[in-house]
C-alpha cells in the first residue's frame, strides 16, 4: 500500500494531447502541488508535458518508480500493465473512466489486469478512478482540479464522479483532507485495504466513505472493527437493492435483504451509517471539533418559535430527545430575559434576542446536568446581529466540557459571517435547523454504537454442550438421499439438538396413522405436508390448521392431492401432525441465511403470518452473546411489544438463551444455507417451536484453514480449539484459554495483583486503574486479528485469571506484536513463558512472517524470556524503548 499512497517517483502514461487531458492534469496537478518525489510524464517521442520533462519509455527512467498512474484508453492497459511490471514499478493507479461502457467485455479486461498485475506483484486500484490526493504529502495523483487542503478527514469514494462532487462541496466549505480517495472498481485494493492504511495513518483521524459493495465482507469488518473506536467511521451506503433477498427460500431470508444485512454490519462494526452523501462531512466536522455528547438529552435555544419547530421535529424519530432543564437553569435564563417570558425547552429568547442573552442561555444550558447538547438557532430579524451573537456564543465554548454545541445561523451573507465566526470558535455551524438535528443524532447514535458494542455481555450458556453429532447425522443422511431440503421432523431434531424446545410431532404416512397420532397427542391438531421439495407449505396448500377427530383422514388425502396439483412430480412423504393446544403467549420468529457478501445472517421478528406482512424484523451477525442478542431484539417493534406485555408475563431471558443457542447452531454448521423458525411460540417461563423450514447447501462448503476462522463467517467465534492446560511450579493446575468479553470483572481482579513495578513494565507508565472503557478494550477482541490468552486458576469454586499473554496482527498481515504479564502472585512459575510458547505457536499456524516485542529498558525478565525464544534485538531510533524480533519465516527455512 505504502508503494501506492506513499511513491517517492510517480510516472504517468498514456499521456494524450488535449489540456482536459486525465494524464496531462495529473502532471500538472502534482507539479503544483508541491510534491517532492519525482515526476515521470511518459508518451512516444518524449518531449514536455505541462512543463514537466517527459520519457519516451519507462526503460528510460533513471530510478526505481513506485507509481505508475495509466491515463489512457482502455485497450492500452494490458500492455502499459506489462511494461509497468517489467520496470519493476510497485503499484498502479488505473483511471480509464466508464470502462464498462468503453469495451466489448469489461469482465475479461478487468480480470486480464488483475491477472498481470499479480504476476507482475503490483498493487492496482481502480479502474473508473479518480485517483487520490494526500494534501500534506504534495500528492495530488488525480486529475480533478487541484484544490484539496490539508486536514483530518479521510473520504473514500466508491464513485469517481460522486468523489469530484464531494471535492467541490469541501472545497466551498473549507474542509481539509489527511487522503481523498477515489477508489473505483475494487479489482485490487478495496475499502479494506484502504481503512487498514488509514487506520495506522498519523494524519487521520476520522474516515468517511461511500459505498455502493463490498468484495470481501470478512475483511471489511475485520478492518472496520478494528479502528471503528478509536477513528469514527462515516458510512453512506448507495444502491439499496433487495434483489438479493428475492432468491430466498424462506420468509425470514427474503426479509433479510442487502440493506438489511449492511445495517447490520455497521452496527456491528460500530460504524456511523448517514442517510445523505453531505451528511458525511456534517458528522466529520463535528467529531474533528468535539467528542460525542454522553447522552441524547438536547436543549434548542432560539429565537423564534419557527426554527424551534424545525428542530424538534426532526429530533422526533429517534436518537435523542429535548432535555428537560432544570429549575435553576431556567431561572438563570429569567434574570436576562422580560418579565412575562415563557420558560421552556425550546429556549425562546424572542426575535431581536441580543448577543447577551444568547451568551447567557447557552452558557445556562451547558451548566445544566441533564443536557447532553445544545443547538443554538439564530433566524434573520431586523433587530438580530448574528455576527455578534455568534461572538457571544464562541466565549461560551470553553464551557461545554463533554457536552456537544451545535449551531444554525439561518439566513445569507449576514449569516454567513456568523457561521464562520463560530466555525472558527469550534462550533460547526449549520444553515437550517435539521441537518444539525440529524448530526447531533448521529453523534449520539455513534457513542451508543460503541457503548453497546464493547458492553460487558453476561455469560447466559456456560454449561451449553449441544448435542453436534446428532445435529450432523441429521444433515449427512439428508445429503446421501441427495435432498437439500430437510422435513420438518428433521429440522426439529436439529434445533432439538442444540437446546431448542420444539413441539412434539409425529409422522403420518396414512391416513390411519395421521388419526392415530391426532388422538395420541389430542384434537384439536395441525396436520402439515412433508416433503423434500417443498419448502413453504402454505402456498402449496399443505398445511392445515385446527383439524378435529372426524376430519383427519380426509385433511390427508386433502393434502395429498393439494401438493400433487401444486407441484407435480414432488414426493408424498406422509404428513406432520402436531397437537394445536396453545396457552397464552406470543407468536416470533428467527431465522438465518447466507449472504453473498458476508455469510451467514441471523433474523428475528413477529412470527407467524406477521412475518411477511408486518416486516418487522431485525438482522445481525453470529456468533451473538448475550448483548448482540439483546440488541438485535430490541431493534424491533415486537421486542417493545413484548416488553410491555405483562399478562401474562413472558420470559424474555429465556428468548435470548434460545437466540444464543440458534447462533451456535448456524455457525457450527456451514452447511445451513437458510433457517427459518416461525413461529417460535414464546410463553410464561418457557418458549416452544411449532415448525421450522430449513434448506442446505447442494455442495459441501469449502473448508477454511484448520483452527481459522469458519469460511461461512464474516466475524469469527470464539476459538475453542485453542483451550489447553499446564501446571505451576508448585504442581497447580491452570486452563489457558482465549478471552471473553465476559472476562472484564476476572480482568479488573487482574489488575489488582500487579504491583507498581509490573504495571510499569507493560502499560510503560504508572496507572493507578484501568477504566471500563479501557478494560473492555482489552477484552473484546477480533479473533482473526488479535489473540488473548488467559491463564486461570479455580479458587474457591470460582476462575481467577492469572496471566495474559496477547498476539495482536498489524494491518500488513505479515506481523504482529506481542505482549505478556502475569499477576505477581504467580511469576517465576512458567506462566509467561507458556503463554509466549502458545502465542507463537499460533503465529506459525497463521503464516505470520514475524513477531515484535517492545519493552522498556529495564524489563530484563521480558528480555529474557524473548531471548529464549530466538527473539533479537531490532533498531527503533528510541533510546527509551527496545524492540526484539523473531523471523519466523527465517526459522522455518532453517
């Protein structure tokens, strides 16, 4: 990536006449923009292309070239490609806008670059690029007019038209850039690629993208969880296609289309989803100012009611909600305001509100403890001085501590200036009340993203062991019949399997059999068709509800002729009889299915016939624990029914239980292609399955690499295989397993047996605590990325963590640093050094290439035990820091 978005020498080809030239303007671009490395313009005959020396052929370069930016025409690239790859250039940018439109076969030209470029071991980006710009750097690799200024934001752009709009918007606006990005096509280097650069890059604090697609949806939300917390991540998503959904099997699959599905990948990566493109840089502008407030408790000041309007309503949907101020701050406010005012939130400090009055209420409302954030609206009167009261107002801001401060100066050239008086005060300023609503929503929105996220979950299965065998042998007999489809009977076998209640049902073959099953299980019964190519029963009119003693018999044969008309041809495998008795409860519905882009999604919402009618439903991605499973009901209109039933009362603990049990499920096999339980029948103390639809995949999956992560998965599960045991000094045995989330309290109990000395040597700085925000940091963990090893101890009947050893993967996919500590209690007894074993035993099996320790002079015991591992010593440049190295890869060779 560096070869791309850092180049020292940058060559352009396919340079062509004209002034609007993309090749011509990318030169000239970068030879005003102050860029340092050198500048290659390259086309046949050589010559000067907008004052810049051009070569004839990259033969004719005198040194190594890192860029080659290809501006020609589409039918050149393979062949520009080739000589790129015989000058040993280490990247290329390909612009060729509309390519699909500019050749015969884009898929084959696209998959020919890709190919080449691999050989050849260049990184490519686009094509349909706009190229990028990196302000400090000088780099302006990009046609578009050169007109970038520095600043913290990162914007990735799928679309290159959308990305030269957005360069104009933020040039209107002053808005500065660490990277502008447009990306293109996606051949090569991707959103992945690019948040990991930016993730590590100094400059940026902040990255918003649009996007239309992902290419790889476990390596987007890998890289997207891994700095969605420490630099926001605004997302706008382009084409809201639920054609994916229309391929589903089941009701719940069909609801859990593309939007759905991408939702839900956001949330859980803890990203910031805007619903408009300028939306991206409201949000931006006010994380570069201010931290997102701590609640959605917003006070409006104004002065006039018509703005009020505006704002509350658009804080209506959700998000936030009016503050209600408090006694004291309303009066305050009174002091500066006439005799009869009305007091309030909105805050209506009148039409001709003086620069004072504002001061005053804002700074009032601040003061307040329970606001969270005030939006100051100013609308043009006669007797108004925006320019002065947004001076008022910018005094005031070093009062706002936590808080958020937001304004709207509505109006032209007189409002005007006071948005930029207050912009320059750190207050983002806004021309109309909602897009400032809006931001303070998604701000709020955002610190809930990340709170939910790394909440502490509760561990609700710790003696869950289902039954897998008997889940497997349903499926493996299932697939030597050749069927996908499983019956009814068998897909509550299944779920039986893995703790699922289900009702009991029996198989009929006849219609004597169906009637001695009715009475078995006792009238009034569903009687419900079974067979191998029938997914949906009702629309082939096999299932039949409520049927009474005389009626079973003719219900079958109902049935029966009811799927041969429907579907001609398909198997009569008898019927599912199952008794009707229902006690008070409520209908749900959950369910699972692959997407394309991200694997395997889990559904829940109204069951029954409301499934498909109400749309009610919320989608998330397994593994769940408690917390992802909580958030992903209370996402729904049913979960707040739910939570408002109270006769009788229904066990909602247990509704999370079961949707924990399900998401083991459907990640334990891969060869669940769709799941739908509907309804799951939810009741006082308990819930039971009335029927389930589940379809497999017609080929086996594709294994993943042994002990990795589940190819059917874009967030990995816990890895279980990594559990294992050893001994203390002393003889006493410790379980070394991987982290939890619900380790934080073990952590905290951690933390207390280090001494100042050992807390020194691994945070290289005294601390007297870890707070939660830092702790749950520590154990929440991305297992395709980084890996913690806890040692534990049993004492007194309950687990005491004593040690952690922790391998986190740098975004070069290549190495990874590594850290130990044990508890004082417990040194000097093998604990570090067999977690050091472990982790590097785990590097080795992920084809890392090398591992990096960094400590503090003065830890000898850490130097040593790297030491004795084939650790050396690496050069920093610090003299306060030393880092140790082991080759891997060179001891694999050896």
């Amino acid at each position: 990536m560096r070869s791309l978005f850092e180049p020292s020498a940058v060559a352009v080809l396919g340079i062509g006449e004209g002034a609007a030239d993309p090749g011509r303007r990318v030169v000239e671009n970068l030879a005003a923009s102050g860029f340092k490395g050198a500048v290659y313009p390259v086309r046949p005959g050589g010559g000067e292309v907008g004052g810049v020396p051009a070569a004839a052929d990259l033969r004719e370069i005198p040194g190594p070239v890192d860029l080659a930016v290809l501006a020609g025409p589409p039918p050149s690239l393979s062949g520009d490609i080739e000589a790129c790859g015989a000058a040993g250039v280490g990247g290329v940018l390909v612009l060729a806008p509309d390519v699909r439109d500019r050749v015969p076969d884009p898929e084959a030209l696209c998959a020919d670059i890709r190919r080449r470029c691999a050989r050849h071991g260049m990184r490519c980006m686009g094509p349909n690029s706009l190229g990028f710009i990196r302000p400090r750097l000088g780099l302006h690799v990009s046609p578009a007019a050169p007109r970038a200024v520095p600043g913290h934001l990162a914007v990735i752009s799928q679309s290159s038209t959308l990305a030269a709009a957005l360069l104009d918007h933020a040039a209107a606006r002053h808005v500065g850039f660490s990277t502008f990005v447009s990306l293109g096509a996606q051949m090569d280097v991707d959103f992945a690629d690019l948040v990991d650069f930016l993730g590590v890059d100094a400059e940026t604090r902040c990255i918003a993208l649009y996007l239309e697609s992902v290419t790889d949806g476990r390596r987007f939300i890998r890289a997207a969880r891994s700095f969605a917390r420490t630099k926001p991540l605004i997302v706008v998503k382009g084409g809201r296609t639920e054609a994916a959904a229309r391929m589903a099997f089941t009701h719940a699959g069909t609801l859990a289309g593309e939007d759905r599905v991408y939702d839900a990948v956001f949330r859980r990566c803890g990203m910031i989803r805007v619903d408009e493109v300028l939306d991206l840089f409201h949000v931006a502008e006010a994380l570069a100012k201010q931290a997102p407030p701590p609640g959605g408790r917003l006070a409006i000041v104004t002065n006039g009611g018509g703005g009020a309007v505006l704002a509350t309503d658009a804080l209506a949907p959700g998000d936030g909600t009016l503050a209600e101020l408090a006694p004291e701050t309303l009066d305050g406010i009174r002091r500066v305001m006439p005799l009869h005012w009305r007091a309030g939130n909105p805050v209506d400090l009148l039409s001709d509100a003086p620069a004072e009055r504002y001061a005053a209420a804002v700074a009032a409302c601040l003061a307040d403890p329970g606001c969270d954030g005030v939006l100051v609206v100013l609308a043009p009167h006669p007797a108004a001085d925006p320019v002065a009261a947004a001076g008022a107002v910018a005094e005031v801001v070093g009062r706002r501590g936590r808080k958020v401060l937001l304004a709207c100066w509505m109006g032209g050239e007189a409002a005007a200036e006071g948005r930029r008086v207050l912009a320059r005060a750190g207050v983002p300023a806004f021309e109309a009340p909602e897009p400032a609503v809006r931001t303070f929503r998604y701000l709020v929105r955002y610190r809930e993203n990340i709170r939910l996220l790394y909440e502490t979950p509760a561990n609700l299965l710790e003696d869950f062991r289902p039954d897998q065998e008997a889940a497997a042998a349903v499926f493996e007999a299932a697939r030597r019949e050749g069927r996908t489809v499983l019956t009814e009977i068998e897909g509550k076998r299944v779920l039986s399997a893995y703790g699922i209640p289900c009702r009991r049902t029996l198989l009929a073959r006849t219609p004597d059999e169906a009637l001695a099953a009715a009475r078995r299980l006792g009238f009034p019964v569903a009687m419900k068709v079974i067979s191998p190519e029938v997914v949906r029963k009702v629309e082939v009119g096999g299932r039949r509800l409520h049927v009474r003693e005389g009626e079973v018999e003719r219900v079958f044969e109902e049935i029966r002729g009811a799927l041969a008309q429907a579907a001609p041809g398909a198997p009569f495998l008898g019927v599912a009889v199952q008794s009707m008795t229902r006690p008070p409860g409520q209908a749900l519905a959950f369910g699972a299915r692959k997407d394309p882009t991200f694997g395997t999604v889990i559904v829940f919402g109204a069951g029954a016939d409301a499934l498909p009618a109400v749309r009610d439903c919320a989608v998330g991605l397994p593994p769940l624990n408690q917390t992802l499973a909580r958030r992903l009901l209370e996402q729904t209109r049913t979960w707040r029914f739910l939570e408002g039933c109270r006769h009788p009362a229904l066990d909602l603990a247990f509704l999370e239980v079961v949707l924990l049990r399900f998401s083991h499920l459907v990640t334990d096999f891969a060869c669940i292609r769709e799941v739908e339980v509907n309804p799951f029948y939810l009741r006082e103390r308990e819930g039971v399955c009335l029927d389930v639809r589940m379809v497999l995949e017609a080929e086996s999956p594709p294994r993943g690499r042994p002990g990795g992560c589940p190819p059917h998965l874009s967030v990995c599960p816990y890895p279980c295989h990594l559990t294992g045991t050893g001994r203390l000094a002393g003889g006493r045995p410790y379980t070394v397993r991987p982290i939890r989330p619900e380790d934080e309290p073990l952590m905290q109990e951690l933390f207390q047996t280090f001494s100042p000395r050992t807390v020194l040597m691994r945070f290289f700085q005294p601390l007297a605590e870890i707070t939660h925000e830092e702790m749950i940091r520590y154990c929440h963990v991305d297992y395709d990325r980084e890996i913690a090893l806890v040692a534990a101890v049993r004492d007194g009947g309950r687990e005491r963590l004593i040690g952690v050893g922790r391998l986190v993967v740098l975004p070069d996919g290549e190495t990874a640093e590594y850290a130990v500590v044990v508890g004082d209690p417990w040194q000097r007894q093998g604990v570090g050094r067999h977690l050091t074993a472990r982790c590097l035993d785990i590097a080795r099996d992920q084809g890392l290439a090398r591992v990096r320790v960094e400590v503090l002079p003065g830890n000898r015991a850490m130097i040593s035990l790297a030491s004795g591992f084939g650790f050396r010593r690496v050069p920093t440049g610090d003299p306060d820091l030393v880092r140790l190295e082991l080759d891997l890869r060179g001891e694999a060779e050896a």
